[in-house]
C-alpha cells in the first residue's frame, strides 16, 4: 500500500466535534434570574424509587418490615430519611413513658411501668414530693398523744401481767410460809420465820423432815417461777407485736393521705394504683424506721444500700419522658454501641464496693425510640462487640432487655439486677453501603426476617430537559437551606454542568448531595467575599478551581516527573512495540490521569502472552483477564488454522504499584500488533479502552480525566496539532471536558478520536490501512493485518523447521526496534508511584 493510501485510511476517522466533547447547559432550561425567584422546591431530585420504598416500609406495621437504606455516602440519604419519618412522626400519637419503681418484694427484679406522654414524669414529681414529706408525716404520727397513750398502756398492761403473776406466786408461797426475795441476781424462795425470812443458821437447827418439807416447797416453787420467767418473753413479745400493730395503723392515719391523695391523681392507670398500694404496704411495714432519719433523701445512691433502708426507695427512675415530644420518637443513634442500643445498670462506690439499684438504669436507643423510629447506621452497628446481635434479638423477641455484657456471656458471678423487659414496637432503618446489604442477606439468614424492605438511592439521574429545571431547583434548596446567596442562571448552570461530570456522563446528573452542597457553600464564600447579592458564575469557577488546587498535589509531581524525563513519556515521533496509554488514580475527593508506557515484544513460542505485571504479582485479576483476552483475539483472528507459534511480553514501564483494570487492552493490543507488523507507533497519540474477544472496543471508566491527563502532558511541552487521545466509541456520550480542552480541539492544536474497533485505532496509531479481508480471507498486501498474519505464519514455519530450537530466530533481525537510552533520573521508585490505581 502506498503512503497515500496509509494516510487516506487514517484520515477515514474524523475527529470529534467540540460540541461532541462537552454538554452545556441550556440557559433556556432555566427561566429563572437568580435561584430566589424558586420558592417551591424539593429537597430531593431524582429519588422517586427510593421515597417509594420509604413509605411503603413507614406504613407496613407487621414484624420483620424495618428498613435498610442502600446508596452511596453523600447521596442525601440521612437528610431525606430524616425528614420524611419526621414528618410521618408528626401525624402519629404513640408517645407513652417509661418508668422503673422498686420491686419491694425482690429488689433484684425492679418494675416496668407504662404511662401516657407526660404523666411520668408528673409521678416522678408527685413521687419525690412524697419522699420529702414522708419523714416528716410519720415523725409527726409518732408524736402524737393518742400514739403514746397507746403504747403506755400496752406496756402498762404488760407490767401489770408480770407483776401480778409475780405477786399471786409469792402470795401462794408466803401461805406456806415461803419468802419470794428480789435479788440482785434474780428471784429466790426462803423459809419463813414470822414475817421474816429465815436465816440460814436457823434453818439447819431444824428437824430435817422440816428441811425436807421446806425444801421440796421451795423446788416446787422454784419450778413455777422458771416457768414464769419463760413465759414473760412470750408476753413481751406479744406485748411488741401489739405495740408494732398500733405503729402500723398510726403509719396509716399519718401516710394514708398521702398515697390516697395520689391514688387520685392516677386513677386511670392501673399500674400505678398498684405501685402505691404496695408503697403503702411497704411504708406501714418499714416506716417505722425512717424516724431515726427523718431528713429528705437527695441521693440516687442511697435508695438501698449497706442493709440500711432510704425512702429512695419510692423514687420513680423516669427511664424516658416524652413529655416535650410531638408525635413519634424519631432517634438518631450515633454511637450504637451496645449498651447505647438497649441501656445499661450504672454502679456507684459505696463503702469500697460497687453497688447498684433501679434508679441508676439508664435507657438505650430502643427505649427511646420505642413506639416511633431508629435510625442507624448499619457500618457502625456491625463494628461494634455484639450490638448487631443484640439489635436481632430485640426486634425478634419484641422486648428490650436490660443486661451487661457479661451477663450476655455469662461471665458474671454476682447476683445481676434483671428489671423487667419493656415490650417493644419500633420501627429501625439501617443506612448502609450496597455491598454491606448485600453481604448482610447473603450470611446471615436473620436479616431478611427483619429487614423486609430495601429502599435504593439513585447514584444519578437522566439528564433530560424535566430533571435538568428539578435539578436547578434542588441547587436552589441546597441553598436556601444553608442559608447561602441565591444564585445566578449561569452559575446554576455550571452548577448542573458539573453534576453531569461527577456523574461521568453527559447524558445523567450525579444525585450526590453532598458535594453539590459543599461546591454551592464554597462558591456562596467567594460570592460574600467579593461583595455580591448572588453567586454568580465567576464564583462557582472559582470554587471549582480551589477545590482542585487543594488536592492535586499528586497530580503536580506525576506531571513534574513526566516533563523532567523522571518517566519517560514521549509526545511526538514514531516507536515501534510502544504506546502511550493512561491510568487513573482515585484520592476519593479527587481524581486524575497521567500517561503510561506500555511496551510489548514478541518471538518464536507456544503461543504465550506474558502479562510482566501478572507475573510480578502487581496485576489484578481485571487486568490479567484483559491480557488473556487479547492473546485470544490473536489466535482467532491470524492462527485459527495453524498453530499460534508466538511469545509476547507486554509491561507498563517504570509502574511500581498494583496494577488494576482492562482499559489497557486495547493500548496492549495495538502494541502487540505494531510489533508483529513491524509499524512504528505516533507517539502523539495516547488511548484508552477494552477489547473483547472479536477486536471490538468497550467502555471504560474515567475517560475526562484520562483524555485531559494526557492533554496537560502536551499542553506543557507545547501542542502541535498532532496529539490526541483514543478512545472508545461508547464513550463519547460520557464526555464533559474541561473548556480548555474543548478550546484546543476547536482549534485544530489537539484531537480525539472515537474508535469502535481494534481496525480503527491500529490505522489511527500508525496511519497504515488495517484491511480488510476478501472472500479468500485474504488481507491486502501492506496493510497491519496482512504483515502480522504474515509474521505470525513465519514464526510457525519457523517454530516447525526448528522444533524446540526457538533461538534461531534470534539470528533475524529483532522484532522490536531499538529505543535510544532515556536517563530514569531516579535510582528507584518514586513514592507517588507506588499506589497504583485502576487503568
């Protein structure tokens, strides 16, 4: 083929028209001067799948319907999520709240009580004013002359028995003329002589049938006063009881009104009637021992502790107050820790011990979000020691139990305060990643029991003429809410411009809130510090440029080591085997492009591609599969009929780090090709894209910011109106490059060139005609095709005439020409090369 031909056939491929390379807003789309004139705007844009979602999940009240919320960080996920159950919350009426009181019969086991919105933390008040007055009230009772007038005649009564008792055995002595003597020691009998007791020198001059007599007269009494003297404590006993009976009903009169004043007040809740029925009892059987200390108690901590008893021990532990809220609870929780999810017992020190009772239980999420909604987010209810589990457990048993972790795994060895678990109706929406759901119903069977309904958000949306004037009135709001400028048509414009660029597509809009949000507060800074009433454009322009300048410090020494020949990247000339391709690294607020040198060399073999990445360790699975492919598009297309008697090595030159991706194989291809045919590669040309198996170009990823990688690189070393980038047909629609880019290419000094197959691109790398072929199968003469089918067929005659003495071929000229030593400038890898991202 002649060299005019070669040319023609390139030639055959247009480049891109600068309207093809980036999408502008229309001003027409927008009939507004500034964003202040739209009042009526949504806080959403796009999400309609989602908010349908939502809702359906809201209304279903059967167990198992709680929600996960799936999209990306930053697409607004928390900001609709609350606001819509916010406003559900409002128009719902199940605030009730909940109170622990002491469990007087087993302390261990403290009492769940229910009351309407408010009224808990009115008997919280009633029941502290009760304590404070109680001391006081039974002081008084004890006080009282009716008391003591009761009690003295108890123990009057109680003497008068004894004394009498006394005095009727001394009397039946003294008729048989025996003493009864009160001693220091106690009670004696003696014999009497007259009125007199006997002495005892008197008593041994008797006759002893009379000592006898007077001694068995003295045992039998002896045995009667000992049956007297255990028959008083039986007597002093009773006698106590009597006393307690009339303490008890003086508690009565003296505390009776209290209880029954709040009886009153709590008529319509039966459990708290039976709360101070069992106060009462407890007053009336312990009461009595608050006289010794008739201060108020002011401390939690003393309600029970160190075996002493407190009139704590009435306080009500209001464990969650609704009083001050509208409608359902709706709770955010943060920290879902797992005492955070479902409470905890606090400890204090008392006496060099840690000691607890039902005052110090604290509530978790669940109790106060019971009868409403929680929300969480799932990443962090995963990360934290049981808390997932204990989520589960909740929500499938429908309470919420109050435990430690050691007594979840049975670690503890004290006697644990259980109180008694609160019945639980919640509605939880988890907010997560994708990959998070779907691992969650992948491993664990619980999940899709609990959470029945997925709610996805959109990662962008149709950039068509309807979403693009929702889209400038979602800017609007994002504004208004952040209390920003309004802002001009042509900065919303940008604004939505630039959407379209995060989205990587100028056919969608990126639904990503939140950096929408942060370029309108950014640009509304520079608006204010350049005295506007409106963002305008040159504001948005501005914010752009700051937020790359802050982050493309990697991007400015690739580019650093590139133009000093530190990596060696040519932008004009011809080479052959080599070829500009280009990678992208992603920092996640920014990313970016820079060319690449892939190299490729071939010799007799069995058919091997070499992947050096592959073997190195540094290739991914994505772009080993990518090498593989084009080795089979090789086979197929020059040695389906003969044996394929090749071995190639294709490399990224001067790459240190992970290697990732197949939008490298069409560039490894064309290297591999220009190899083969022996056709030096424009090295003005860079290219980007994916090979199947047929030759034919597929879309890749990042095509802005490789196609301007590139273009910076020859922009710096000086455009001259050969340079360009390759890239897939498909991609075309994804383009919204930079103005500066657009500029240069309306201006004939750069070019881009789509390509469908791998025909296109070789012709356009090397400007010689690739072929086509006839109905022998047959390609012309010269072209790419006809010179690789050509070596291929030699290196098989070859690889047959020799057999296994493959070095013969060496002794031919060698396949890859000769490329002049570049000094690196750098004895090893530069640190920024380390980290490699996808191709």
């Amino acid at each position: 083929m002649s060299a005019n031909s070669a040319t023609s056939a390139s030639a055959a491929i247009s480049p891109l028209q600068p309207s093809q390379l980036l999408r502008r807003c229309d001003p027409e789309l927008l009939p507004f001067t500034t964003t202040a004139e739209l009042t009526e705007c949504a806080d959403t844009v796009g999400q309609g799948r989602a908010i349908g979602a939502l809702n359906f999940g809201v209304d279903m009240r059967r167990p198992g319907y709680n929600l996960f919320i799936l999209g990306n960080p930053g697409s607004g996920r928390h900001t609709l999520v609350r606001k819509l159950l916010e406003a559900r919350a409002r128009a719902e009426d199940t605030l009730v709240d909940w109170c622990y009181v002491n469990n007087f019969a087993e302390p261990s086991l403290p009492r769940l009580l229910r009351l309407p919105a408010g009224r808990g933390n009115a008997l919280k008040q009633d029941m502290q004013k009760f304590i404070t007055e109680l001391p006081q009230a039974i002081v008084a009772g004890f006080e009282t002359e009716e008391f003591h007038n009761r009690v003295e005649a108890i123990r009057q009564e109680l003497k008068d028995k004894e004394r009498e008792a006394l005095s009727e055995l001394g009397q039946s002595a003294s008729e048989n003329k025996i003493a009864l003597l009160r001693t220091p020691n106690g009670f004696v009998f003696a014999p009497m002589k007259g009125d007199e007791a006997m002495e005892p020198d008197e008593f041994d001059r008797l006759p002893d049938d009379e000592k006898q007599r007077i001694g068995k007269l003295i045992s039998e009494y002896g045995e009667r006063m000992g049956k007297l003297m255990h028959q008083f404590p039986r007597w002093r006993r009773e006698n106590q009881e009597r006393v307690k009976t009339v303490g008890q009903d003086t508690m009565r009169l003296a505390v009776g009104h209290l209880i029954e004043e709040l009886k009153e007040r709590y008529a319509d809740i039966p459990e708290v009637l039976d709360f101070l029925e069992q106060v009462m009892a407890d007053v009336v059987e312990v009461g009595e021992a608050f006289r010794e200390q008739p201060k108020p108690d002011g401390d939690p901590g003393d309600t029970v502790m160190g075996g002493t008893l407190s009139v704590g021990r009435y306080r009500v532990n209001l464990l969650v107050d609704n009083s001050a809220t509208e409608g359902a609870p709706v709770v955010f929780e943060d920290n879902p820790m797992y005492p955070n999810l479902v409470g905890r017992i606090d400890h204090i020190a008392h006496m060099g011990m840690l000691t607890t009772n039902f005052t110090l239980i604290k509530p978790g999420a669940l109790h106060r979000a019971n009868g409403g909604y929680l929300v969480l987010d799932a990443l962090k209810v995963l990360l934290q020691p049981y808390a997932w589990e204990g989520l589960k457990r909740a929500l499938r048993s429908g309470q919420i139990r109050i435990e430690s972790l050691g007594q979840v795994f049975g670690f503890g060895s004290t006697v644990a305060m259980e109180p008694e678990p609160a019945p639980l109706s919640v509605k939880v929406v988890l907010i997560g990643e994708r990959r998070l759901y779907y691992l969650l119903r992948h491993y664990d069977p619980d999940f899709s029991e609990l959470f029945k309904i997925a709610a996805d958000f959109e990662n962008e949306l149709p950039r068509d003429d309807e979403h693009t004037r929702h889209y400038a009135c979602f800017i609007a709001t994002l504004a208004r809410e952040a209390q920003a400028l309004p802002l001009e048509r042509a900065a919303v414009a940008r604004l939505i411009e630039h959407a379209a660029r995060l989205a990587d597509d100028a056919e969608k809009l990126s639904a990503d809130r939140r950096r929408i949000a942060d370029l309108v507060h950014e640009a509304d800074h520079y608006a204010r510090s350049a005295g506007r009433q409106a963002i305008a454009l040159a504001d948005v322009e501005a914010a752009l440029k700051a937020q790359i300048v802050r982050a493309d410090r990697l991007r400015g020494t690739v580019h650093e080591h590139i133009l000093r020949d530190n990596l060696l990247i040519a932008v004009a000339g011809s080479q052959v085997g080599q070829v500009n391709g280009l990678a992208v690294i992603d920092l996640g607020d920014f990313r970016f492009a820079h060319p690449v040198r892939i190299t490729a060399t071939a010799r007799i073999g069995e058919g091997k591609v070499v992947d050096i990445e592959r073997e190195s360790e540094l290739g991914g699975a994505i772009h080993s599969k990518g090498v593989m492919i084009l080795a089979s598009f090789l086979g197929a297309r020059y040695a389906s009929e003969r044996p394929l008697s090749l071995a190639a090595s294709l490399v990224f030159e001067q790459s240190y780090g992970p290697v990732e991706g197949d939008s490298a194989s069409l560039a490894e291809l064309c290297a591999l090709l220009s190899v083969l045919a022996g056709v030096g590669i424009r090295q003005s040309l860079a290219m980007t894209g994916s090979v199947n198996q047929l030759g034919r170009v597929q879309a890749i990823g990042g095509v802005n910011e490789k196609i301007e990688g590139f273009f910076d690189i020859c922009a710096a070393r000086g455009l001259s109106g050969d340079q360009g980038v390759l890239i897939p047909a498909a991609n075309v629609k994804h383009l919204m490059l930079r103005e500066d880019v657009v500029a240069a290419c309306s201006a004939g000094r750069f070019h881009i060139h789509a390509v469908e197959d791998v025909d296109q691109a070789i012709e356009l790398l090397t400007g010689v005609a690739a072929g086509q072929p006839d109905e022998n199968g047959e390609f012309p003469a010269g072209s790419i095709n006809r010179r690789v089918g050509d070596r291929l067929a030699r290196l098989a005659s070859l690889r047959k005439d020799f057999g296994s003495e493959p070095a013969r071929e060496s002794a031919a000229p060698p396949a890859t020409a000769s490329v002049p030593a570049e000094p690196t400038g750098v004895g090893a890898a530069p640190d920024f090369l380390r980290p490699r991202a996808g191709l």
